[in-house]
C-alpha cells in the first residue's frame, strides 16, 4: 500500500486572469479552488457572476474570501457575522450551490474568526502558512506549500517563523536557500511529496503572475506536477472530504484523475 500523494492549487481575489488560469489547470487535468471576495481587492476589477459560474461549470470549486478582503480579526463580532454571511449569500446566489470552503482574506484569522465561519456552515479554511506538506492539519487552518511568486529565504523564513514551525523550519529551509527560484522550490517539495507522500498545494493571484511576468514559470511549474499516475489531483473541499475518510487514506489501484 503506498502512501497518499495529493495535487492541489488555490487562487485568490477573483481577477479576471484567474480564468487564463483555469485554462492552464484545465489543460493538464490540474484541480483548483478560487477564493472570489463580492467586491474586488483596492477596487480592482473582478470576476462577474457569470465568470464565476462558467469557472465553477469546467469543474473548479468556488470559495469565500469575505465581502469586500477586509482582515476580519479587525472587526466587531456583528461586523464580522455581516461580513461573512453576506459575503457567501452573495456567491451562492451567483453559483445557485452552496460554498463550502473559504480563503482568510490577507492570511488572518483567530478563534473567534473560525467560529463565526463553522457557524455560517463552512467546512474548512486555507491560510497562507507556506512550506507545510503534510497530511496532518486543522481543517479550518489549511496551509499551503508555496506561491507563485519569487518570495526571498527571508520571506519563507518569516513565514515559518511567525507560527513557529520548528518542523517546517528545520525540514526545508536548506531547501529553499539553495534554491535558485520559487519554481525550484516547488519541483523539490514535489519531489519530497512523491517520496514520502503528502500535499503538494499551490496558491497564487493571477494578477501578480501578470505584473511579475511569471506565466511562462506557472507553466514550467505545472507541467512538473501534472498527469502523475501516482497522484491525487483534487480541490481544496475535496482533499479534505478524502482525509476525513481514514479508510480511503491508502491509494485506490486505479487512480480518477481530475475532470475538467
Ligand atoms: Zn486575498
């Protein structure tokens, strides 16, 4: 029996680039989530209700990132109620399906934030926490392996540092100073995934990919971890519906390969 090996990626804030995106994903049977806010980040242009539901009609899950990305810890406990279940009345119309994931807009949350979103009938929440690949977590505090972006060793070292992730800290850092670019840091976290098993998740905003000129790398990035047989290729509700199901925790002999 091997052990379980998921792909998985998440795409933030709802900008229009998110749907070149869901071609590139789609092309290579590649799953992902996309956290859409009601109003776009600084006023920026986002997806439209029909965007959205075209997205979500090609097979990739839809989640909240609150009504207009304000960092919910800030807010009063009726603030923050008004922000989240308008927020996913609003999606949900658009979608005509319930939401089930959420993204915390800026990477922020605390109890009082996870409560009022296990109230609102959420299943589960990504954070921003890099570097992390195992299999073990809070559903409501899913963390990531990288982003597409060229974030320094610092930057990593930051992340880990901030919720002392001595594990994280010890097991990869090595890895990422001697990295050349963030593509090279996501091919040896693959690597350590197909070895050990784990999560491999991606998460990014199509908007910095256009600004930073970073598609040809997504692309390099993607092909690196797309069509292995061995591998699970899953949203970020779905790879929590397959660890809440200990018996399914082995690989199947004939692995579904995700359907766009
Ligand atoms: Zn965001």
């Amino acid at each position: 029996m091997q052990e379980l090996r998921i792909v998985t990626t998440s795409w933030d804030d709802g900008y229009p680039k998110d749907l070149k995106v869901a071609d590139l994903l789609s092309s290579r049977r590649l799953a992902g989530t996309f956290y859409i806010p009601i109003q776009g980040v600084n006023g920026k242009t986002i997806l439209d209700g029909a965007a959205i539901r075209n997205l979500a009609g090609h097979g990739f899950e839809i989640g909240g990132h609150g009504y207009s990305h304000r960092n919910l810890t800030n807010l009063s406990p009726n603030e923050l109620y008004q922000d989240v279940t308008l927020s996913l009345r609003t999606l949900e119309e658009a979608l005509g399906a319930s939401v089930r994931m959420f993204c915390y807009p800026n990477g922020r949350c605390n109890k009082k934030v996870i409560r009022v979103l296990k109230e609102a009938g959420l299943q589960g929440c990504r954070t921003t926490r890099m570097l992390h690949t195992s299999l073990d977590f809070r559903s409501f505090e899913m963390p990531v392996t990288l982003q597409a972006y060229p974030h320094s060793p610092m930057a990593y070292f930051k992340n880990l540092a901030k919720e002392q992730s001595v594990r994280a800290l010890w097991r990869y850092m090595p890895s990422v100073c001697s990295s050349a670019d963030w593509v090279d840091v996501g091919r040896t976290l693959f690597d350590i995934v197909m070895r050990e098993g784990g999560i491999w998740h991606l998460y990014g905003h199509s908007w910095e990919i256009e600004e930073l000129g970073l598609w040809a790398a997504l692309e390099e990035m993607l092909d690196y971890v797309s069509n292995c047989r061995e591998v699970l290729y899953l949203s970020n509700h779905d790879l929590l519906d397959i660890l809440c199901r200990p018996l399914r925790r082995n690989l199947p002999e004939s692995l579904p390969l995700y359907k766009s």
